[in-house]
C-alpha cells in the first residue's frame, strides 16, 4: 500500500479505483475489469509525471521526507558487500541514528557512515528519527580516524531534519560534538564522498557532509534550518513554510546552482520510494565514479581541495 503525500491525492483517488477494481475481480472470476483498470493506471501515470515535473520547493522537502524513501541501511544493504558494523563511541553509548563501518564497494575497502531514520515505529524510536546526539557523531569521528589511519575512502549518507536539540545531547556537549566532526571531515587526508539521500538539516547535517564531493537526489533538501523553523523564527508562524522554503533556497537544484552540489541524480517518475533499486543503483554509480576522481589524489591535496571549496561557497550563483 502506498501512502501519500498531500499534494499526490487526486492521485491516490485513480489509483485507489484501480486497485478495487482489481479487487473485486480477483473475488469475482466472471468479471473483466482489466481494460478499464489499465486506462486507469494510464491516467494515474500521466497525473504522476505532471505532479513531479513542477514540484515547489516545500513539495521537494515533503518527498525528501517521504516514509517510504529508501533509507541509509537500504543503500548499505544493497550497494556495500562484506560491512562489518562497527559501534559506540568509547565513551557514552551506541547512538543508533548513527550507522557506520567497514565495507566494500565494488571490491574496494572503505568506511560507509549514515544516518538511519527508521522504517516503522519501532525502529524510528530506536534511531531517535535520524537526530544523532553527541555519541553518534563521536563515533562518527572514531569511524574517520579508522578510515585515515588505514587510507580507505569515506562515503557519508546523509539523511537528517538535524541534530537532536534534547536536554541530555546539550549537556553532553552536542554543538561541540558537531564542530569536532565537521572538523574531522576537513582534515581527512582520504577521499570523502557525501550523499544526500532524503533531508540534511542543518549542523546535524554537515558535521558528516563536509566532505571533497556532495552528491544529491534529485528530490532531496539540504538547508541551514528547515522550512518550519525557519518560517517559525522569521515570521512566528510555522504554517508559513511553504514560502520558507523558496526563500531558503533547499533544493537539489537550487545547490547544484550554487556551487554547493557537485551533482544531482535523478530519481525515478514520483520519487525514490516508487523504485528504490533503481535509485540506490543510480548512488552507488555516482559514488564509484567520484571515488575513481579522487583515488590518485594525495592526502595534503585532498585536504587543500575540500578547504577551497568551502570557501569558495557563496561566491557561485549570487546572481542566480
């Protein structure tokens, strides 16, 4: 069963028809109803591809948090063979928003570290909703340590609304715990590749993104504050974030203008969620070819390039 997003419900309606339709033939061998279901699912293809050829910014970051979108143990199940999770931060706890360990990519060794929203309710309580408190990025820097010491790339998924703000993470250090992981990320002497694979929020975001290349979904959002927060703060109205979102500028597209997207993948008619292999196919591809990008670089360049190119951001697209 699908669910739907707001704006996809003129779908849901022609889709749903269809489906009964089906239903009430598979309960009744005399019917014939699959001529009819097919002009239905004709139309509901048609309405797909127009609903997603002008999508708004607020509609990207809706789809961006789709619960259906694939999410980080998704990709790593598909695109990593041999992983070895590696846990806890060896000094608090095992933050479980936090995914990382060893892999191998096309048969070359690396260090995978995601962010893991959940899959059902269970889960997302256990994963806090991808909200990574201080241990997770801690074990994250662990994870960048293993990585530079033993000279395997880094690839980072990211997919988060942002760090979580609790009381414990604050008291816990949880704003230096990002600054030392961002930190961390600019001073790898390996290649480090970053996909945005849903939503990257703000610090909690780019303490695992700041990396030589970022990659995005065609449908993903990576912003300093989400819509709501934002429209909440500017406006003191959080039902304004459909105008937040345009003006913060969130999209795939909208960065890659910017300078500060490398390269966006596209995703499939009405989003990942509608065929994930697909998609993580298309990520695993973009990760290969920029790993080979990076492969002959030596650490001090490394280091050098990524330094540019955040400092260069802003001074892309000020006209755009």
């Amino acid at each position: 069963m699908n669910n739907y997003l707001e704006f996809e419900k003129p779908l849901a309606e022609i889709e749903g028809k269809a489906e009964e339709l089906r239903a009430m033939a598979r309960a009744n061998d005399e019917m014939d109803v699959e001529a009819e279901a097919k002009a239905l699912d004709a139309k509901a293809q048609i309405l797909l591809k127009d609903l997603y050829s002008h999508l708004t910014a607020w509609r990207k970051c809706q789809v961006a948090r789709h619960p259906d979108r694939p999410h980080c143990l998704d990709y790593i199940e598909q695109l990593f063979t041999d992983f070895t999770l590696l846990a806890g931060d060896r000094n608090f706890a095992d933050d479980l928003a936090v995914i990382g360990g060893l892999a191998r990519l096309g048969g070359q060794a690396v260090v995978v570290i995601g962010q893991e929203k959940g899959s059902d309710t269970k889960s997302r309580v256990e994963r806090n909703f991808g909200m990574a408190r201080p241990e997770g990025y801690r074990k994250a820097i662990r994870l960048m340590d293993l990585a530079d010491r033993f000279n395997l790339p880094v690839i980072t998924l990211v997919d988060t609304t942002g760090a979580f703000p609790g009381k414990g993470a604050e008291e816990r250090g949880q704003s230096e715990a990002i600054a030392r992981c961002t930190e961390k990320c600019l001073k790898l002497g390996v290649p480090m590749i970053t996909v945005v694979i849903g939503e990257g929020g703000s610090g909690g975001a780019v303490a695992l993104a700041a990396g030589n290349t970022l990659v995005m979904l065609e449908h993903s959002v990576y912003s300093v504050i989400s819509p709501e927060g934002c429209a909440s703060i500017l406006w003191k109205d959080a039902a304004r974030m459909r105008e937040a979102a345009e003006a913060l500028r969130i999209t795939a597209q909208d960065l890659l203008t910017l300078g500060v997207a490398d390269e966006v993948i596209p995703e499939p008619i009405g989003g990942a969620h509608r065929a994930p292999h697909a998609t993580i196919a298309a990520v695993g591809k973009s990760i290969e070819k920029h790993l080979k990008l990076h492969a002959k670089k030596k650490p001090d360049v490394l280091i050098k390039e990524r330094r540019k190119k955040f400092l260069d951001l802003g001074a892309k697209g000020l006209s755009a």
